[in-house]
C-alpha cells in the first residue's frame, strides 16, 4: 500500500462510472480527507469525458480492471461500482492482487459468496468492506437514536417503505430477467431497507415475502414485501416498489411508549445527482432538511390533526462511510459495514426470495 503514513494521502481506484460510481462514490471519496480519487476504469467513451470535465487531469482513466491489478502497488484501495453481475469476481481479483476493497451493495448474489470473499481478505490480511450508504441517511440516523435513547419504548413493529412511482421501464441490467445479473428491486432497495432493519433490530429469525411484476414488459420484481420476524421479537415490515402511485411514509414504527412517523427521501442523493457536493465549507448544511419535512414523535395523535411532536431529522451523513473507510485502512478505526454483515442481509434476501416463489414463511 502506498499512503500508510499518515500525511499521505491513500489512493483509490473506481471500477464503474455508472449511477453508482459517478454520483456516489466518486464525489464521496473526493471529498474524504486523507482519500484521493485516483484511477477511474470505464470504457465508456460517454462517461470517460464525464470524468475528465469533472475531475480534469489529476485522475487516470482505465479501460479494463486488469490494469489496476498490474500497478496495484500503486494504490490503496479499489472499490467497486460496477454491475452487481461483476462484484463478486472483481472483487476475488482485486483481494488476490493484495488490495483493500469496498464493494457496492449487494456485495454478492448469495449470502454465502459473500462469507467466501470475506474468508479470502481475512486470509490474506485484507480489508473488505460494502457501501450501504442508507445507514448514514438522515432519517435512520434519527430513528436509530430514537431507538437508542429508549423514546419509543419497547418497539413492536417498524415500517419501511422504499417505493417510488415509475410505471414505465427505464431498460438496463436492473430491469433484466437474466438470474444473472441480480436486478430487480429486491436485491436494489431491498438490500438497503433489510440492512436498516438488521442494524436497529438485529438478526432474523423468520422471512416472509411477496413479490411481483405489475409494469408491462418488466422482466423481474419490481414490487416487493418482506416481513421479518427478529430474534428478539420485533416485526419488521419492508416495502421496495417502483409501482407506487401514492407514497406512504418512509418511516413507521409503533413502540409500548410512542410512535414516530417520517416522510421524504433523505436529501443527499438528490444533491449528488444536482452536482452539490459535501467539500469544504459545506459541511455545516451538507444532508440538512427543512424542519417541515421532520418526522413526528407521539401516541394517540390524529395524523389529521397535530400528529405528535416534530422531531429535528439529524443531518444526513454519507461522507461518513469513507472517513470511516479511510480510518480502518490507516488502523485508526473499524469497517464500517463488513462482509459478514453484508452476508447477513443476503440471508434474508435468499430466503425472501424463496418465500415469494414458494409461498411459504422461512425459518433461518
């Protein structure tokens, strides 16, 4: 590795300047102290000149990911944001050229390639990491310490919907039919809203699901229902749909205290996608939403009326996860979301899955 001192900076490589590594990754690993945006590999002619004007000439570009492999010497890091096709083999690659990884979710098609790619970088001394950037978005941070902070009692159900209304196809491998190329809303969204549910409540104990195709011409899920049982008793329900003509609350979850209701998207991503950037002197309303968009806290209350008490929404925080990367590398702190957390979530999924097509709810 080559910025292990601690006044150098640590160089990483994007593999994939699609969605996810052009409005995701990129802009957030450029904007991490100590972490510097070094090679971006696309043969995309398009989003090659996508990089060039927004990263000028202090980034390479790369046409093949076997380039990386072969001046791996030269960099810290490689993170992947290529198809989730792609993960699984890229990363086994860039691990055996002896390179910290950080893997877009999912990290993998199953719960168990996703424990193989965590034994092989445990093996070989390696960090390995998965963005599940919907950890650090402002709505959970706040239900998590609500949570915490015992304001809802005893939780008894948590709702999280993820639905967005989008009746026609937009094409792409997200949309295909192919097994292969893991699309579908239930290994998209899904994957976030049953790692939020994994972090506030812990490990499942039962899944039941339902999933659909309702748009003409779709190939694979695009409206999914997943119920979780935890171990300790909580029931998590979770939607993900692109099918949703009127959106319900992002948040619902009923305690033996209160309730807290939240509406709205976190806002980081729609500044991303606008090219606001988290750099400097932004950080003070980076992830920041107007107080009329604050969730509420109470019990009893009419939703037409009050609906309990407006609850500041923490500020949204996806800068996080790479300071947090960027810390584990140099020793200085821990991964911030591991593989075997990841695999975790991929059970839930996996068996999610089976249980939509079978019918039947699954123990784990």
């Amino acid at each position: 590795m080559t910025g292990t001192g601690s006044g150098t900076p640590l160089r990483a490589a994007l593999v994939g300047y699609g969605l996810a590594g052009s409005v995701f990754h990129a802009p957030l690993i450029a904007a991490t102290e100590g972490l510097v945006l070094d090679t971006v590999v696309t043969a995309n002619p398009d989003r090659r000149g996508q990089v060039e004007a927004e990263f000028s000439d202090v980034v390479r570009i790369a046409t093949t990911p076997d380039e990386l492999w072969a001046r791996a010497g030269e960099l810290d890091l490689v993170v992947i944001a290529s198809p989730n096709k792609t993960h699984v083999p890229l990363a086994t690659a860039a691990l055996k050229a002896g390179l910290a990884v950080v893997v877009d979710k999912p990290i993998a098609g199953t719960a168990a390639e996703a424990r193989e790619l965590g034994a092989l970088a445990e093996e070989r001394g390696l960090f390995l990491s998965v963005f599940q950037n919907r950890r650090w978005d402002n709505d959970f941070l706040t239900l998590r310490k609500l949570v915490t902070d015992g304001d809802l009692g005893d939780v008894y159900r948590f709702e999280s919907r993820f639905e967005r209304w989008r009746p026609e196809l937009k094409g792409g491998w997200r949309e295909s039919g192919d097994p292969a190329e893991i699309g579908g809303l239930l290994y998209d969204l899904g994957s976030h809203v049953v790692d939020q549910a994994l972090v506030l409540f812990g490990p499942a104990a039962a899944v039941y699901a339902e999933s659909d195709v309702r748009r003409p011409g779709a190939a694979t899920d695009d409206d999914t229902f997943i119920a979780i049982t935890h171990t300790n008793g909580v029931r998590s329900h979770l939607y993900a749909s692109a099918t949703t003509a009127q959106l319900g609350p992002r948040f619902r979850v009923l305690g033996s205290k209160a309730g807290y209701v939240k509406y709205g998207l976190d806002p980081q991503e729609a500044a991303l996608r606008d090219g606001d950037r988290p750099t400097a002197g932004k950080e003070s309303d980076w992830g920041v939403e107007p107080a009329e968009l604050w969730g509420r806290l109470g019990s009893g209350e009419s939703p037409l009326t009050d609906g309990g008490t407006p609850v500041p929404t923490l500020p949204g925080a996806y800068p996080a996860y790479y300071a947090a990367v960027a810390a584990a590398l140099r020793g200085t702190g821990e991964n911030p979301v591991s593989a075997l957390e990841a695999a975790a979530a991929l059970d839930v999924l996996e068996a999610a899955r089976r249980s939509a097509h079978e019918n039947v709810t699954v123990t784990l």
